[in-house]
C-alpha cells in the first residue's frame, strides 16, 4: 500500500519533469476529493506546473465543470472508463492543461455493487483530445483505497512523462 512518504517521493518528482518538459497539469477527482490536487500541492514550487483542479463528486458536478455527458453518466456510471475520459478531456479543455488525470471510483465502506464492488476506481491520464484509461480492483479500507488511487494517479503521469517527453 501506498505511504505518506510514498506519495510525496512520487509528487516530488512529478513536479520536477513537469518543471523540466514545461508541462502544466490538471486533476479531476471524484473518490479521492483532491487528494492527488493536494499531494502536487505539497510540492514546494508546484505553481509552476499546476494550476487548476477539479474535485467532482457528484454527478452533476461532473456535468456542470467537466462536461460529462448525461448520457454516459446514466449508461455507464460514474465508475466507468467512459465518464473517467470525458473527465480528464474536460478537465484539459477548461483549464488549458497540457496533461491531466481523472479518477472516479467506490472507496467504501458502502456503495458497492457486483459489477462494481468497494476498491474498483477508474484512471485516466491524457489532455483535451486523447487519454488511455484503467481500471484498478484495490483492497483495503476507505483510506487505503483512495491513498492508492492517489498513488496510481501519480505514477500514470510520470510514466506519460517519461514515455512521451514534451520538449
């Protein structure tokens, strides 16, 4: 499981590649209510590479900030690999990111379904016209989920970096 120190060592060097490749980020986060906004926020110097985060809980949220469609809200859910694109295409497009994440899962303890049991969360890395999602099934109790969610959300984005530099 994903530690305090953990995610501030990945945050860190987040901010560092992104102060590198002058790319400026974005989150959209649902389960994890500004948890990954937060941990980039922890960086000293983050202002340089982080702007504009979205923490969308509810549906209409996603809706009003991010420009989720009804449609797939209502076909898919919010835990869904469709919503988690549209949210971090939004995301870009509203903020002007050059990168984002989005992420929308059921932490618990409650909320569950068979289709979608506590510890199912959707991630999406990507910009304004293109993201790659995933689906993750984590164990562990609320605080445990949505630490590694956290964690996940960052590791997406430094292998997007160092995949695909920007410069």
């Amino acid at each position: 499981m994903a530690t305090a120190s953990g995610i501030q060592e990945l945050a860190s060097r987040l901010c560092m590649l992104c102060q590198q490749q002058h790319v400026v980020l974005t989150t959209a986060e649902s389960c994890t209510g500004g948890g990954v906004a937060r941990a980039i926020t922890d960086v000293a110097g983050s202002s340089a590479c982080f702007e504009t985060g979205y923490v969308t809980y509810a549906n209409s949220a996603k809706q009003r900030l991010l420009g989720v469609s009804s449609v797939s809200l209502e076909l898919f859910g919010a835990v869904s690999e469709t919503v988690v694109h549209e949210m971090v295409r939004g995301a870009c497009r509203d903020s002007g990111a050059d990168l984002g994440v989005a992420i929308s899962g059921v932490a618990g303890p409650g909320g569950g379904t068979p289709d979608k049991p506590v510890g199912t969360v959707w991630l999406a890395w990507g910009n304004a016209t293109q993201s790659q999602a995933q689906c993750y099934r984590l164990n562990g109790e609320r605080l445990e989920v949505r630490r590694e969610a956290v964690a996940l959300a960052l590791k997406g984005l430094i292998e997007r970096l160092e995949e695909r530099p920007f410069d």
